[in-house]
C-alpha cells in the first residue's frame, strides 16, 4: 500500500515507481536537509538505500530515524581514499548500486577578497571533487553491469551569478558541465542528469540567513517561498525512475521560478 505524507501543507502519495523497488541507491550528504530527505524519499519508494555523510553524529540520528536503511559509512567525500573505502562498503552492504545521488556538498558566505585559500580548495575538494570521486566509483561499477543512473545536486548558483559566493557558485558550474560529459560518454548504458535547486529550507540555509534575509528571499521568488527539501527527493526519484528513461545530459531547474525570466 502506498504510503501518504504531508509536506508543507500537502499529502503525497509514496511508492510511486514500482521499479525504484530493491535498487541499490546510495545518497551523499544524506545526513541532513536534501540528502536526508532523498534518502527518506527512496526507502519508501522501497529501495535499499546506504547513506555517505561525514558527520558522525548525523549519520547516527539517520540511522535512528530511518530503520529502514542498509547502513551508513561515515566519508569525507572530498578524499577519494576514503570514497574508494566507502564505497567497497557499499559493495559489502548491497553487492553493489545502480543508482547515486550525488548531493554532498559545503557553502560558505564571504565575500570574494575574503575566501582564503583552504576555504576555496575545501569547497572545491567537497562540491566538484566529491562529485568526481563519488561518480567514478559508481560509474566503474555501472558500466560494467551494463546499466545504472547518476544524479547531481547542482545550483542554480552553478548558471548565474551570486554574490559571497564565489567558491560554491565556480563548483556547482563544474558539476554541471561534469554531468554533461559523463552523460555523453556513458549513453546509453547510464544515465547522468543534474538537478538545480534554487532556494531550499535546509539547516544550511537557516544557519546562513537570518529570518529576516529568509523573507526577503522568499518575496524575491515567482513562489513566494523556500522548497522544502522533499519536493527536491520528489525530482530525484522520478529522474532514477523507468519514466525517466530518455532523460540524459539534462540540468533541471527546481526553483519556484526563481531563474524563469533570466536569459
């Protein structure tokens, strides 16, 4: 039976691909806000789900609050010994994967003469190398099975400019030119998409913006609101679904109509 949740105010119908049922999925950052909400997503799709976080205390509420996941592997996605690692976890855990959401990531708001060195290498390390890390295990995995999907958290920082955030805007417009490419080369064996969320209600957004920049962000948007970070695990589970399937290469934008009248 399926089951019925209520986000921001509205019921959603869950199990909605019945092909999503026993994947092998593993989410990054799915320790909180989009990760923890795409891993939640997956479950009740019916999926086998293994979350990569590096906070160890996040992993440990997830486990507690979804009993449902295959397990969780405490990784710096930024460190490809430790991806390497993590991901013959994943091997251990569910023989396996056919499809990564790839979605760690780190901001930082600073201005540009601010940003010293090691924030820019970290966020970079994080946000494009994880994403490279993450995508090469998975891939060398897939491609030899014949079959698997690839999905990014990209921005839409990644396709237009931002002030303060000159380091996270740089790496999420080298995730989407990363995806494009691996799209390229992999069809039609893998799919690869990236998703662009605008403004989301996560924990790292709340501890960025005062409430009173929450507001001012919120009338600036077609929507008058922040997503909530389970209308973006609803993208993500179509787009590993079979109703997906000639889908490829693409860069969506989820943003309340944030980016509709920039060209």
């Amino acid at each position: 039976m399926d089951t019925i949740y209520v986000a921001f105010g509205r019921r959603f119908s869950m199990g909605l691909y019945s092909d999503l049922q026993n994947k092998r999925v593993v989410v990054t950052g799915g320790a909180s806000g989009i990760g923890y909400a795409t891993a939640a997503r997956f479950l009740d799709e019916g999926s086998r789900v293994v979350i990569l976080d590096i906070h160890s205390e996040g992993l440990d509420a997830a486990e507690t609050a979804l009993p449902g996941l295959e397990g969780v592997v405490q990784t710096d996605v930024g460190s490809p010994e430790e991806v390497q690692r993590a991901f013959a976890e994943v091997d251990r855990l569910m023989g396996g994967i056919d499809v990564l959401i790839s979605n760690a990531g780190v901001s930082y708001r600073c201005p540009f003469l601010d940003i010293p060195p090691e924030q820019w290498s970290r966020v970079m390390d994080i946000n494009l190398g994880g994403m490279f890390h993450c995508s090469r295990e998975a891939m060398s995995r897939m491609d030899a099975q014949g079959s698997g999907v690839i999905l990014m958290t990209a921005s839409t920082n990644g396709t237009e400019g931002h002030p303060y955030y000159t380091d996270y805007n740089a790496s999420k417009a080298g995730v989407i030119l990363l995806t494009q490419t691996m799209a390229l080369e992999f069809a039609p064996r893998v799919r690869v998409n990236a998703i662009c969320p605008g403004y989301v209600l996560t924990p790292m957004q709340k501890a960025e913006y005062t409430p009173e920049m929450l507001e001012a962000t919120n009338r600036k948007i077609p929507m008058q609101r922040h997503a909530q970070p389970d209308e973006i695990a609803a993208l993500f589970a179509f787009l590993a679904s079979e109703q997906a399937s000639y889908i490829t290469g693409s860069v969506i934008p989820i943003d309340g109509g944030e980016t509709a009248g920039l060209q």
